[in-house]
C-alpha cells in the first residue's frame, strides 16, 4: 500500500515537472512571435510619423517661402496626406514581405524537424 502512495506521489511530480516544461516552451514561442509582430508594428508606426512630419514640414516650408502659386493641374500638387499614405504604403509593403519571409522560415524549420 505504501509502495502505491510513494508512486503516485513520484508520478504527481513528475507530471508536474513535464507540464511546467511544456507550458514554459510554448510559453516562449508565443512571446517571441509577439515580439516580432510588435518589433515591425514600432517599425512601421515609425515610418508612418516620419512621413506624416515630413509632409508637414514640407508644406510649411512651402507656404512660408511664399510659393503660394498653385498650378491649375491638381496632379503636380501632392497633399502632406499623399505622401503621408505614400510612406505608410510602402512600410506596409515591407510588413508584408517580411512576414512572407518569417512565414517561409517557419515552414523550412518544421519540414527539417518533422524529417
């Protein structure tokens, strides 16, 4: 009956232990994936303020210098909120690009562990 006792006991722990490693594993693969999403977010929440500053101070620059001139083709004219979206555009792009590459590499790294 003791020998019982002292192998449940044994068991209990054990079990405990694996879990605690399991759950630490997986714990850890789900922080470095939100890292890496957060990583590219500042990234591009960077690029996003820069473009915004950008075409503000350009058009400050533009009204103070007096080239108040506004030719009658509205394409030569690019708004802050053109290069604003311009800039968000292309940072999303690169978002999107190096996703694409992580998502290939997590796929290369489980086909070479399931072989």
């Amino acid at each position: 009956m003791l020998g019982y006792l002292a192998a449940g006991v044994v068991g209990y722990f054990i079990g405990v232990i694996l879990t605690c490693i399991l759950l630490a594993k997986r714990n850890l693969e789900t922080y470095q994936k939100l890292s890496s999403k957060t990583e590219t977010s500042l990234k591009n929440n960077i690029a996003l303020a820069k473009g915004a500053y950008k075409a503000y101070i350009k058009e400050y620059e533009e009204g103070s210098n007096g080239s108040d001139d506004v030719s009658d083709e509205e394409d030569e004219y690019e708004t802050p909120d053109d290069v604003y979206f311009d800039e968000h555009n292309e940072a999303q792009a690169e978002q999107e690009v190096e996703e694409n590459l992580g998502y290939a590499a997590e796929g290369d790294n489980e086909d070479e562990e399931n072989n």
